[in-house]
C-alpha cells in the first residue's frame, strides 16, 4: 500500500510538473521567510538566557518623577550594591558595572580610543557565566589596575604573545594595567557586550557615599525562592534611609516634603531577560531591541506562511477538476474515502517536505546576507541537533497537513457518478473558497504595501526633519583632552584653514548619551521644588557651530567675564521651570552639601533634538565649560574640498596632540544612527512585504489558470459572435479586480489601527495621507493585472474552432 502511495504520488507530481513548480516555489519563499524572521525573532527573545543563573538576576532601575519630568533609568548610586549585601540576606550576589565613554588605551606603539572598555566588581563572574578562557574568575578582577581582554582583543594587541601578565596603559595614567584574564568573545544576544573588563577597584569614585549620584548599572543574585515583588517592597526602606538624609544634606528639605513637593523617587527590579526588549529607556548600557519590532516580524512570519498555504490550497482546489475523473476511477475500483484522503495529504506532506529542504538550504545560504542587513550575527541553530529536527519535522507535519487537509477532502467527496457522467462541476464547489482566501491573501499585501510606505515615510521624515540643528559640513573629532592646554591654540590654528568656518567643543552632542540630568531649583524658593534639565558644558560659540537658534537674549561671549556663571535653556526648560520671563533671573545647581551655585539665565535657546523623534524634546540647558575635558570637538566645514580640509585638520592635530590617535566622524552620520534600528526592521519590512506580495501573485497565477481552463468554451463562443482580445481579457480579470477592491475595503481599517499602534512609539510623527490607502489599492490591482495578464491574453488569443473542441 504505501508503495503505491509514493507510486501514485510520483506520477501524478511528473503528471503535473507545472503545478508542482508553482506549489514548490509558493512554498519554498514562504518557507524561507518564516524561518529567517523566525530566527530573527528567537534570536531577539534569547537575550541574555545563555546566563545559567538568569532566572533570578536582575538589574536596578531608578523611578520617579520630578516636576513633570520622568525618572527611569538604568543607572544608580554606588552604594546600592554594597548596601544591599549588608542589609538583606535575600540578596546572594551584586555587581556593579561602569561605563566610562572612550578609554585611550597604549601597549608599545598601538594606540586606540575604545569603547568597550567596562569596569566591574570582583563579583562579576559570580553573576554573570562570561567564559573566562585564561585567569582564574574569583581572583581576575579583585586587585586595582587588573584588566580582562576578549579573544579578540588580546589578538588586537598582542597578536601571537602570551597576553597573561602584560602590561598595558590607560590614558595617562603611569600605573600600567595587568591582563589577568582572557574571556571568550561576547555572545551576540548579551544586552551588553565588552572588550576589555578592568579592575572597578581601579577607580576611585568607585567607593563613593553618594546617593544622589547615578552612575553605576547594579545587578543582583536574589536566592533561589525570593520573589522580584517581594524585594522591591523593601526598596522604600532604602530611600528612607539612605536616600532621605542625603535630599536633607544637599537641597536642605526633607524626604516628606520632597515628596509633598510632587516628586516621587524609588527603584525598581528588571529581571535579565527583559532587559534588552523592556530596559529603562533612560541611559542604557547599548542600545536596546524594540518589541513592538518583535511582534510585527512575529505576525509578518506567520502570514507570510499562512499565505504560502492559502496559495497551496487555491491551486490544489483549482486543480480538482483536472484530478476529478482520476478519484471517480479510483472509486469505482474500490478506494475508500480515507484513502482518498491519505493520498491527498500525503501528496501534500511531500511536496512541503521538498520545500522545507530546498528552503534550509536558502535560510543557510542567506543569513550571512540577512545578518548583514539587520547588522546582527544570527547564526543558524533553530533547527541544528535533536531539537532542531523535530521542530523542523513539525513544522512540516504542520504545514503540510494544513495546505492538504480542504483538498483532500474536496477531492475525496467527488460522487464518482456525477463525475464519470460528465455531470459534476469541481469549480463550482470550491469558487466562493477561493475567493475567500485570495481576499485574505490580498488583504494582507495592501497592508503590508501600506506599512511599507508608511515605514519607508516615517524613515525619511525622520532623517530630514528639522532638528534645530544643522547637521550637515559638521565635523566631529573625538577626545579633544588629548590636546591639553594647547586646545585654544589649536583652534586658532583650525580657524587659519580655508575650508573651515568655525569651531568650538563640549563634553556632550546631540545624539550622544553624555548629557547630564541634573537637578536645579528656582532662586528664592522656600519649598526646593526639583526640575530635571539635561546639562551640557560647552565652550565659547559651541551654539553657534551647531547651528542652534536664538530665541531670545545673548549667546555666551568672551566679552561678558560673568558668563563663567551664567547659563543658557532652551524653550522646554522655561516651560519647565515656568518662567513667563526668564533673562536675568536665577537658577540654583546643588554645588556642595547646603550650597547652591547661582546661574545667571543670559539665553534662551529655540528647541532642538537631543535624541531621537522617539522622545519629545526635554529641557536643555548649556554653562560654560572650565577646562579641557573629554568630549567632541565640532568643526563646522563651508563644503568645499572636504578631504583636502580634513588632510589639514590631521596634520595639525598630530602636531598638538601628542601622537593620540585622531578619530573623526561626521555629525548627521552619527545622528542618524539613532534611527538604525528603525532601518533595519524598514529594510525587513519592506523585503519581507515584496515577497508576500510575490507569494500572493503566484496564487493569482494558478487561479486565473483555472479560470481560463473551465471557461475555454465559453471564451470561444463569445469570439464567435465578436468578442474582442481586449473585451476576453476584461471578462476573465473581472473576477480578480472584484476581489481586490474587497482586499482593499477589508485593508483600510486593518492598516489604519496597525499603523497608529506603531508611530504612536515616535514623539514626532507623519501624517498618513489617505493617498497611501489609495495609491495602495492601486499598486495592488497593477500587481493583481500582471499577475493575469499573460493568461487571459493567452487564452483570449485561442482559435475558437480549436477551442470548441476543448475537453
């Protein structure tokens, strides 16, 4: 029996060669696709599980308001971790973690500016199953100046040595550091990634008091059994008692009247694995993962597969006729209807096993591809071992039974009578399913095509929308500290070069994270009321180079010796402190235990982006910067010769600088990069949208098949009495343009919820035009016509003699 079921099975494949190539390639696509952006997906929720122990980590957040302005950030105070061990006995493990911006690091004549540099408590590897391949993990990070390199930074700076026991150097501190550690190479699903891991014992704030400071990612071990709501009800207690004494010591109120006063301060639990998708938006470590992202690609695999069966199942049943006499045999000869039935999915099963094959060999083939266009390292491990092939082999039992099961049964209820009688229309029973299921599958096309330009708008609004800055000719060089006191003399000297317009520097740029929110508080207010304002040291025409407008008083100037203590905001910060006229009045910044620092307001700025359209613009505020510290120098260029201008500024810079390394970028270059994960999920959007489109169109092409088959006849009749090509091509494609225009009614709302649901994650957004509906409804028919054309002109151009003969 099973012999002749693969018997059968072959011959009716080679039978129907054509139809087997539409099935297979329908299927192979939505194959692909759904387990690409199923990896995709997994990869995305597999953050940080790799973590034996992840269950019960988690990380410290501060939350709370202040004024109107909201606290939820990734950071805390440097006695958290400390505390906690000492107080609570639920609390197995605490590390804390420190991010420090570039670190320039030296070991003979290599010298780099790094960014993965973190420091870590010597508790690091007891929280965290980091693979440390050389170094002992309970000793590699407890004395000061240790330091712990990746794989592949141990290659970078020591190639082929031995790094144990190096010595390397850290800015210019005199005190080398020892490698006592070399740790396997990050995974890429870590919320956060490192190359070197030093020593936090090596810093000196690291031992610091404060708990009005925020600076350190805290994580803890709770014991096995301890709830995350039962720890955070001890929380307050920290606040009270630590917290409170500290708000009484600097700003002179107490907690109960800081929190009278409106402001709420607390902490709060993430637990590891919701970190990279859930984290406080505030200060993270990197950047995270977005999952409103997850569950859109989540829904656009499952359609894409749904429509890769809806399309199996519109051939399978517009192919019945063509099987109809062939089961009337069967019958008569004695096959029963689960036979019948049995051989019609098992038929099925094969024809998506093949698919399943031909379409992990595609995924393998194009991950390194897709990787390379999401900027990820997904590697292929879903369906690799023992799991991996049973989920594979479901997977196939799924889609296979699911594309087979309505076909089977249509085809296995034929009354074999009315089929060897001639009597029996195979169309007629299946034509209203079908037309169901090309509405859905061109419903979701018009969606998608929606989405995507929605998605493709709101990229290119985002990248070209007025920040209240100008972005482009502006020049960025990292580190300006390393020029010392020589940096105004440098930037006389940059001012000399024909291509350069002006220049000044700061700790902080837009689009970085480097902004302080600091607290301030109004002149002469007896409650301490706090506001939050992102605070930026800049030096003398930094506002300027920027492009920043006035909206009101003076920018900073040499000629004004009282702006050592003077400040200038921008239009939300005023809203903010609720200044109806705020030149000449006072702000206070908590300076030292009781005292305040008295900012004269000289400025007020028009507002601009510091981060993304994702956030609403927040109060800003500029002082001028005494010193030289670390930071971004800007260079406003005028657009001519730009690498002839950029040659000019290196040489200079290595003159002054001391043989630091000079790194440089353009600012609209790096300003954009806050929306790359936006572009990454547009470019899936919109390649995964072309190929469900594709997948529907192939549908389209075995239905309008079908359509000229059974109605041969009738085509040649109406030839005989003067129909037109142009008139046989309307009639056959009418059916089709009918359903899209359903597709399109049935779309609309679809679109409209799905899309608000996603711009409403963007502070600033577009405006949908009910253009984009439209237009889409066009696009959709224009693909529905090609997809019919050949078709109904082939069957159009029969010779009606030839055609009335047709069986």
């Amino acid at each position: 029996m099973l012999r002749n079921f693969f018997v059968n099975a072959i011959r009716n494949m080679r039978k129907h060669s054509g139809y087997l190539i539409l099935n297979i390639t329908g299927l192979t696509i939505g194959l692909t696709s759904f387990l690409v952006i199923t990896h995709y997906v997994l990869h995305e929720l597999s953050y940080d599980r790799f973590h034996k122990n992840y269950e019960n980590i988690y990380r410290i957040k501060v939350k709370g308001m202040m004024a109107g302005s909201m606290l939820d950030q990734a950071i805390t105070a440097p006695p958290m971790a400390q505390t906690l061990l000492a107080d609570y006995p639920e609390v197995e493990y605490a590390v804390r973690i420190n991010r420090s911006g570039a670190w320039l690091v030296k070991y003979g004549d290599i010298r780099f500016n790094e960014d993965g540099v973190l420091f870590a408590d010597s508790s690091f590897f007891s929280v965290f199953d980091f693979k440390l391949l050389r170094g002992d993990p309970k000793t590699a990070l407890t004395n000061p100046r240790s330091m712990i390199l990746t794989e592949k930074f141990a290659k970078k700076y020591f190639g082929n040595e031995d790094p144990m026991g190096k010595k390397i150097s850290l800015e210019a501190d005199t005190n080398l550091y020892t490698v006592t550690g070399v740790v396997q190479n990050i995974p890429a699903n870590s919320h956060f990634k490192f190359d070197m891991l030093g020593s936090l014992s090596s810093m000196g704030n690291s031992r610091s008091t404060e708990w009005l400071s925020h600076n350190y990612y805290t994580y803890i071990v709770l014991k096995h059994g301890i709830k995350k709501t039962y720890m955070e009800a001890k929380f307050p207690e920290i606040v009270l008692k630590y917290v409170g004494p500290q708000i009484k010591k600097y700003i002179g109120i107490t907690i109960e009247d800081f929190q009278k006063a409106g402001n709420r301060f607390g902490y709060e639990l993430e637990p590891l694995k919701d970190i990279h998708l859930k984290g406080a938006p505030q200060y993270q470590i990197e950047p995270s993962g977005s999952l409103s992202n997850v569950y859109i690609f989540a829904i656009i695999a499952l359609l894409i597969l749904v429509i890769a069966i809806i399309n199996y199942i519109n051939l399978a049943t517009a192919k019945s006729a063509g099987r109809a006499k062939e089961v009337g045999i069967r019958k008569v000869s004695g096959s029963d209807k689960k036979g019948l039935i049995f051989q019609f999915i098992g038929e099925s099963l094969i024809i998506v096993t093949i698919a399943s094959i031909v379409a992990s060999l595609f995924m393998i083939a194009l991950m390194p591809l897709f990787n390379q266009l999401i900027g990820k390292e997904i590697s292929f491990k879903l369906f690799s071992g023992y799991k991996g092939f049973l989920g594979l082999l479901a997977l196939i039992i799924l889609v296979g039974t699911s594309a087979g099961a309505y076909p089977a049964f249509v085809l296995a209820s034929f009354n074999p009578v009315e089929v060897l009688k001639g009597t029996l229309s195979p169309g007629s029973i299946s034509k209203t399913l079908r037309g169901i299921l090309v509405v859905f599958q061109f419903t979701v096309s018009i969606v998608i095509i929606i989405g995507a330009f929605v998605v493709y708008s709101q990229l290119n609004f985002m990248t070209s929308a007025d920040m209240g800055i100008e972005k482009e000719n502006l020049l960025v060089i990292r580190r300006p500290d390393a020029l010392g006191r020589k940096l105004e003399s440098f930037k006389e000297q940059i001012l000399q070069i024909p291509g350069v317009e002006r220049i000044a520097n700061a700790t902080a740029i837009p689009g970085t994270n480097n902004f302080n929110n600091n607290a301030f508080f109004l002149d002469n207010d007896p409650t301490k009321a706090t506001y939050l304002i992102n605070q930026d040291r800049v030096s003398f025409g930094f506002a300027e180079v920027m492009g920043i407008k006035l909206a009101k008083g003076r920018f900073f100037s040499k000629e004004y010796g009282t702006d050592t203590t003077a400040i200038m905001i921008n239009e939300t910060a005023v809203k903010s402190l609720g200044f109806t006229d705020p030149i000449g009045k006072y702000i206070l910044r908590p300076d030292s235990p009781g005292k305040f620092e008295r900012l004269r307001i000289v400025g007020i700025m028009k507002d601009f982006n510091i981060e993304s359209l994702h956030d609403k613009i927040t109060p800003v505020c500029f002082t001028l910067m005494r010193g030289n510290y670390e930071g971004y120098l800007c260079i406003r260029l005028n657009g001519r010769n730009i690498q002839g201008t950029i040659k000019s500024i290196e040489n200079i810079w290595k003159d002054y600088s001391n043989r630091q390394p000079f790194q440089y970028s353009f600012f609209a270059d790096d300003f954009n990069k806050l929306y790359e994960a936006e572009f990454k999920a547009g470019r899936i959007f919109i390649l995964f949208s072309i190929l469900a489109i594709f997948i529907a169109c192939l549908g389209l092409i075995g239905l309008i098949t079908y359509m000229t088959a059974i109605r041969t006849k009738e085509v040649a009749i109406r030839k005989t009495y003067g129909a037109t090509r142009s008139t046989v091509v309307m009639l056959l494609s009418k059916e089709v343009v009918v359903l899209i225009l359903i597709s399109s009614l049935v779309a609309y709302p679809v679109a409209y919820f799905g899309i608000k649901v996603w711009l409403e994650s963007f502070a600033e957004k577009i405006s949908v035009s009910p253009l984009i509906y439209i237009f889409a409804s066009i696009l959709g028919l224009a693909i529905g016509w090609f997809s019919i054309i050949y078709q109904a002109q082939k069957a159009a151009g029969y010779n009606p003699a030839e055609a009335l003969r047709y069986k």
